[in-house]
C-alpha cells in the first residue's frame, strides 16, 4: 500500500512516500480501505517526536484519525463487515499504525459508522476533534446540563464541535474568535462570541456572566488567556485546558484558583483509561449520537493529496487554521 511515512523525527521535510506492507487485522481489529485522513495537532507534534506515547519504531505511519470503507474485520468483531463505512480514531501510540495510508488497521471500538447523511470526507472531519472536545466537556470538565461555559477557539475543529455539543446539552456558551470567523461562529448558536483582536476576552465575559461561569476550556492555548482569567469562574468551577504541549496548567493563577477551589486541570490526565484503546471514545461516542440528530454539523475542511502532508501539517502548527485539513487517500 503507498503511505506517507517518516524515518525519523523532525520537520514537515521528513515525510516521504513509501511502499508499506498491507496490515493485516487481528483479534479485534477492523481493516480500514482509507478515503481521508485529517490533519490533527497530534499528528504535526509526533512528526516531531513530542509525543511520549509515540516513539517508534520507523519508517512511521503517522495519523490519529480516518474515515473510509471497512475492507476486513479480524476474530471477534460484531459491529462491522466488510463494505460498511466508517469514521475511526486510529491505534497510534498503541503498537499500531496511524492513518496516511491506504489502509488502516483500528481496534474495533475506536469505529464508528459513518453518520447517514455525511459524506466521507465531512465525516474525516468528526473523530479526533469531537473526541478531544467532548471528553474534555463530560469526563473532564463535567460539565452539567445548563452550565455556563466559556469555550475558546470555536472556530476550530475542537471548538467548532465543542460548542455545539454544549448548546446541544442545554448551556449558555460564549467562545472567542477572529473577526474573519465571527459570523461562521455565530451561526454555530453560541450565546456570545468575542472577538479577541478588538476586545478584552476577561472584560467581555466578566460582563456577560456577572455572577461567573461555571468552567473554562481552553482549546487555544499559547498563552492565548490571561493568567488571571480564573477571576470570572465561580468557586468550585472549574478550567481544563486542552493539552497541545505549548501551554499548560501553570500558565494560570493556580493560587488565586486554589482559594476560590476552582480545579485547573488538563484534559489528557483525568481522561485516561486502564485499557488505553478506550481513551476518549465513550465521549466521542456521545457527541456522535448528537450529529446523527442533525444538532451538531461537521466543520469546514479543504481538501490536499496525500504527498502535500507535510505542508497541510505546518499550516497546522503555524495555527489559525478554520475547520479541517484533510487528505485525500483513496478514491471511494
């Protein structure tokens, strides 16, 4: 099978196109016919090798997500047969391959088929991102339905699936944007979008929920809130911040939040599993449920071929990046 594969860790550069062994599924294992690949944040930080889950062995596949036709199921798999289509999280960092390739082995849990009325490359656009957002919303944050909550970033794919699934459960929600993102966001059905190039975000939402919000998550990172943002979270709130290596809890005043007991956590920590192919999955699962009602729609996404993977990952990590990068793999 052709894959984009890399021999080392390093910069977009490192990436090449490879002839790969076909995988073969075992026990539990679905066989993916790969159509699109998304371009995470993860992906772009394993090139790089800041992943500690990930550290070999190469030439490495990498990719955390797909969307495809299930070509073969391996012993003891109920839920799929061969010709179903699928979105998956993929098994990096679990001994398996990752997703830029033709084909795609995945632990039968991390599948889910394909809601009815999207295409496969709108439904590319769902699994790392819907995950990341809700599990960091219900298994993290824990957040009750009719919370306030202050989601940064909506018109990222995180953000963009996180803010849906907020209004979907019942809650008041502000997010922060750009101007060129304002009406794209605001149409997502968010209580109140800052635009953060022309206003004060602690300012704004101080004014919009005077008595505090219940949480914060933090999907932008780099610094992007002011370290005093605990200010406008009621005591007993709570602020994750969803981990991207750039930023962390101790950007915070975790003082002042400790006095109020406001919990400052990250989103990879308190999400994690004993059997590791369950991470994030239940949630995601959950936030599936509301796309197929036709609450909660996918992101934009563009479109690259398989071998500009390396320049689709540096417009990721350069950041700004409204909705999805895909790439396309097969033609299904």
């Amino acid at each position: 099978m052709k894959a984009m594969v890399i021999d080392g860790f390093g910069g977009p550069e490192v990436f090449r196109v490879a002839d790969m062994p076909k995988p073969e599924p075992a026990e539990e294992q679905v066989l993916i016919r790969v159509a699109y690949a998304s371009i995470n944040p993860a992906d772009w930080k394993t090139r790089a090798g800041l992943l500690p889950v990930v550290q070999g062995p190469f030439p490495m596949v990498v990719g955390m997500d797909c969307a495809g036709v299930v070509e073969a199921v391996g012993p003891g798999v109920t839920a799929f047969v061969p010709g179903d289509k699928v979105i998956a999280m993929s098994g990096l960092g679990q001994g398996m391959s990752g997703s830029y390739a033709e084909y795609a082995c995945v632990p039968e849990m991390r599948v889910l088929k394909l809601p009815s009325a999207l295409t496969l490359a709108e439904g590319a656009t769902i699994p790392t991102a819907a995950a990341s957002a809700a599990s960091t919303i219900i298994e993290v944050a824990r957040v009750a339905p009719g919370s306030t909550v202050f989601f940064s970033g909506g018109a990222g794919s995180v953000g963009t699936f996180g803010v849906q699934y907020l209004k979907w459960i019942g809650c008041k929600v502000a997010t922060t944007c750009s101007t060129r993102n304002v009406d794209h966001v605001a149409s997502l059905g968010v209580d109140r979008v800052i635009d953060y190039t022309k206003e004060d975000t602690k300012a704004a939402l101080a004014a919009w929920a005077p008595e505090g919000v219940d949480a914060i998550i933090d999907a932008v990172g780099q610094h992007s809130l002011p370290a005093d943002i605990v200010d406008v979270i009621r005591p007993g709130g709570v602020l994750v911040v969803i981990q991207n290596l750039l930023t962390d809890v101790e950007a915070y005043d975790l003082d002042g939040a400790k006095a109020r007991g406001i919990r400052v956590v990250n989103n990879i920590m308190d999400a994690r599993k004993p059997d590791a192919r369950w991470f994030q999955v239940e949630a995601w699962r959950e936030l599936v449920k509301g796309i197929e009602a036709g609450a909660i729609r996918t992101p934009p996404y563009e479109v690259l071929p398989l071998e500009q993977a390396g320049a689709g990952q540096a417009r990721v990590e350069d950041g700004h990046v409204r909705g999805k990068i895909l790439l396309k793999i097969g033609d299904i």
